[in-house]
C-alpha cells in the first residue's frame, strides 16, 4: 500500500462506524450521478475508493451489524 493510501486509510478509520457508512453511502451517490453523464475516469476513481472504504470498514463490524 503506498503512503497516500495508508494515509487515507488512517484518517478514515479514525472516524466512527456511522460517519465511515455515511462516506460510503455518498460515494455511491457519486458513482451513479458520475454514470450519468459518463464521466468513466471519475467512476472507475471512485469505485475504486468506496472498495477501499467498505474493507476498511467491514474489518471491524461486528458480524451482527453487516446485517
């Protein structure tokens, strides 16, 4: 992972369950308003860091709450 990522990741994980699904939940609004007008570069940027965010996440959810 480079330092920029592990940067990213750092900060985000510094933030509590609720704000880190509300980061996702918005980079998914991202995704489909960007897939609108066809903005590929944009998507594939985004989709490729919303992954990001639902591992970083999803590692430490308790299996009760990814219901």
């Amino acid at each position: 992972m480079n330092q920029n990522l592990d940067e990213k990741q750092a900060r985000f994980q510094r933030d509590n369950i609720s704000t880190r699904l509300g980061h996702i939940a918005a980079n998914l609004a991202r995704i489909k308003s960007f897939s609108n007008v066809a903005y590929k570069e944009a998507v594939f940027s985004v989709i490729l860091e919303t992954k990001w965010l639902i591992e970083w996440t999803a590692a430490e959810i308790e299996p009760e709450q990814t219901e």
